[in-house]
C-alpha cells in the first residue's frame, strides 16, 4: 500500500499495553475534535469524537480526553492489538466552521507481537 | 448502509490536463467535503458542499473546484495539472447542518498522479 507520511513521529508499543497518542490542537475556539485511523492505502477511519463540553469520552477500548486549558488532546487503546498498527489524526473544528477540519500531522501506531 | 464511494481509485494525468473526481455520500448524508492528502502536507481541506451549495472553501488556487449534484453526490475538478497536484483526493460525507458538525466518514480516496 501507499505510505500516508514518511516522517511522522512513530509510537512503539508491545501487544496487550495500552498506548497513548497525544495531539496540541491550534485553535482556541475548536468545539468538535475527532480521531481517525489510517491503515495504508486506506481512506481515514472514524474512531471516536468529543466535543468541548466534555472532558473525556469513551468507547470500545478507546478513551478520548480533552484538555482544553492546554489544547491539548489524546486517545488512549487499551489492550493494543497487531490491528492497530496504523497512523491516526486528530482533527479539530468549530461551530460556524461546518465540517471544515483541520487535521494534525499524524502519528503511527506501530504494535509489535 | 453502503459507505463513501469515490471514483476512479487510480488516476494517472499529464501536466496540464484537467480532472474529475467523483464522490458518492453515505445515503441520506447531504454534506461533501474534499481533502487533499500529501506526504509533506498532510490533510488539507479543499471545501465542503452542503445541499449544493459550497459554503467553506480553504487554500487552493482557482484551479480547484467543485459541485454537487440534487442527490449529494459531489465531483471535484482540477485544470491546468501540475506536478504537485499529485496526491491522495479524499471525500468525507457528513450528515450535515445547518448548526455545527457533524461526524464525517472518508472514502478510499482517489490517487492522482501527474506525469
């Protein structure tokens, strides 16, 4: 498949630890923020959402947190798993914005068995 | 329910040609946004059709544009190829509103390539 970036910073896990992956968003006024998994050769994923009225959200071994003191924004995967392996984004929005995001640079998820 | 299909997969033109894509939403989703993925870019936002009508554009030359159809399906076109126009075209179908965002699902994209 095509690689989506050839220098993006690379988090290393071992199967079964959880991983976190962590996004500064640029915008102050950013009220929607989600996350995408990219697998190579692959359209972006949709994982999980959070708008700014919440901290933290939660999924199927997803937890997204929201800092918004600091803009910052992180997934946690639990119990990270071979399928995982892939680049994810965050990307933030705003009211007023419609569906404009503004994507971070990206970071890969590589699990090693 | 069938996801976001995008049209062709792979696309290969000379500098100077133009090009249509073509994106075919999520049934019932009435909002279109177009993406363009390069290694040293990243994701950039083209513009977003909602009820055929662009109402968000970002920072592309003229060259790029768009429409969309009565039935949401959108095509985007670039004249006057260039070789950095060479990239992963990505559509994102979104329920849409007039109120905010909504949650936006991607297609495969589809891969220029200019020569």
């Amino acid at each position: 498949g095509e690689s989506v970036g050839l220098h993006l910073p690379t988090l290393s896990v071992q199967e079964g630890d959880n991983s976190i992956i962590n996004c500064a968003y640029s915008n102050s006024a950013s009220d929607y923020f989600i996350w995408y998994k990219q697998e190579s050769g692959k359209g972006p994923q949709f994982i999980i959402d959070i708008r700014s009225n919440m901290d933290k959200r939660q999924g199927q071994r997803v937890t997204v947190l929201l800092n918004k003191t600091v803009k910052h924004l992180s997934l946690q995967i639990a119990a990270t798993q071979p399928g995982d392996s892939a680049v994810y984004f965050c990307a933030e929005s705003r009211s007023g914005g419609y569906n404009k995001l503004i994507f971070g640079a990206g970071t890969r998820l590589a699990v090693h068995p | 329910k069938a996801g976001v299909t995008q049209t062709p997969r792979y696309l290969i033109k000379t500098r100077g040609q133009q090009v249509t894509l073509s994106c075919s939403p999520i049934s019932g989703h009435r909002s279109v946004s177009w993406y363009q993925q390069t290694p040293g870019q990243g994701l950039q936002f083209l513009f977003e059709y909602f009820s055929e009508t662009q109402r968000n554009k970002g920072n592309f030359p003229g060259r790029f544009s768009g429409r969309q159809f009565s039935n949401s399906r959108s095509e985007m076109n670039v004249s006057t190829l260039e070789l950095g126009d060479s990239a992963l075209y990505l559509c994102a179908s979104s329920f849409g509103s007039t109120a905010g965002v909504t949650e936006a699902f991607f297609g495969q994209g589809t891969r220029l390539t200019v020569v």
